[in-house]
C-alpha cells in the first residue's frame, strides 16, 4: 500500500503592496522553509504576525505549504 512521507513544509506570508488597475489588490509574497511539523496552527499564525510586524506592507494571507512524496 501507498504511503507518503513529508517532504517539506513552508509558510507563505502574502502582502497586499498596493492598488492596479481597476482598483485591483496587487499581492507580494515570501515563502520561509524549515518549518517542523509539530507546529501548530496557531503557532504559525504567530509567527507570521511576527515576520508581518517587520513589514511596512500590511499582511493579506499566511499559508503553510505541505510537499509529500508518495512511497509505494
């Protein structure tokens, strides 16, 4: 049977750096890696506030990105 392992694990903080066209959301974004896995939800929500707080651009979305391999 098929099985997947982790692979990595990221989180994504998305940005909103101004108005297009339209009055449209323009959005930036910056992916950190090395998270562990054991990270809660909550804790990642932390740490994007965080990471957010440096930032002169008002934060739109923090993400976690999963990558696993499936094994069989």
């Amino acid at each position: 049977m098929a099985q997947t392992m982790v692979k990595a694990m990221k989180l994504r903080l998305t940005y909103e750096i101004g108005i297009g066209e339209g009055g449209k959301p323009i959005f930036k974004s910056k992916t950190y890696g090395g998270v562990v896995e054991t990270a809660t939800a909550d804790q990642l929500f932390q740490v994007g506030q965080a990471l957010a707080s440096l930032s002169n651009d008002p934060l739109a979305m923090v993400e976690k990105n999963d990558l696993y391999e499936v094994i069989g």
